[in-house]
C-alpha cells in the first residue's frame, strides 16, 4: 500500500516541477532554468520559453537575478563555419500569438559576474524585463549540465566561464 501513495507523490511533485510557469498580463513565461557551474565560473547562463497570447508584440528588453552582477541577452549563430555570440541590444521581440525560446546553442540570457556558483538544486530568483509588461519577478530551477543537451555553437567563447 505504501508503495502506490509513494509513486503518486512523486509524480504529483515532478508534474509540479514540469509546471513551472509565470504570468505577467497576456505573457506565459514557461520554466525558466540554468545550469550548473564550475565552483570558478564568472558566467552562467538562463533559459526559458515565453508565450505572447496578447494581440500586441511585447519585447523583453533586460533582466536582473540575485546571483549575478550583469543580464545581458545573447544569441549564439555560426557564421562562416565558426559559432559566434553577439548581444541583443534591441532587446527581443515576442509578436502576438509567438512562443520564443530562450535555448542552449541559440538566444539566451548572458549572467555576468556569477556571485557564487549555480548548484543543482539551488534554485534563484530574477527578473525580466518587458517593454509593456514591465518588470516580472520569476525562478531559475537548476539543471545539471548533461540535463538538456547543448547544441553545438554554445561554447562561451570570449566568457569566461
């Protein structure tokens, strides 16, 4: 009997952690997350889905946590063979009806001057930043390393991470 009511607890917690999401007016920001880091690391990373179900384009514009120095939004693309980051200085526009993903090897928020290291099971708040929503308090849940695969192209040349 114990069995049954212990499989059910941890499917309703996993299904809990799956369900990690933040509103903010006709925004759905879907499981924001990180990964783990090196004990010296100076960089990190953030990740996650955001859905405009408005009828206007929303564009996030900047963003803040509690463990890092700096936010800055990068995107990772190979130009000439070579996986090259560039920041996104105009911010990144969310159309109506769009869903972007923020995502290992592609558009990604840059965490500069790491105040300590990110750690598997040490979630972190913060914040980002919309030109109409404003700011939107959110939760980085903490990945390993090998929890979601890095396509190539995410290598932070140029960070020292």
């Amino acid at each position: 009997m114990r069995l049954p009511i212990a499989m059910m607890t941890v499917v309703a917690l996993a299904g809990a952690a799956a369900a990690h999401e933040f509103e903010a007016g006709d925004l759905v920001i879907d499981h924001p997350w990180s990964r783990t880091t090196p004990p010296v690391a100076k960089t990190g990373t953030g990740y996650v889905a955001i859905t405009n179900n408005g009828a206007e384009p929303d564009t996030l514009v900047g963003g803040s946590s509690e463990i890092s120095e700096g936010f800055e939004l990068h995107t990772s693309e190979i130009i000439e063979g070579v996986a090259k980051m560039r920041p996104l200085t105009e911010g990144l526009t969310i159309a109506p009806g769009e869903t972007v993903t923020l995502e290992p090897g592609g558009t990604h928020a840059m965490l500069t001057g790491l105040k300590k290291p990110i750690r598997e099971g040490e979630p972190f708040a913060g914040t980002l930043v919309f030109e109409r929503a404003g700011e939107v308090p959110i939760e980085f849940m903490i990945e390993g390393f090998g929890g979601r695969p890095e396509p190539a192209g995410d290598a932070h040349d140029g960070h020292q991470q």
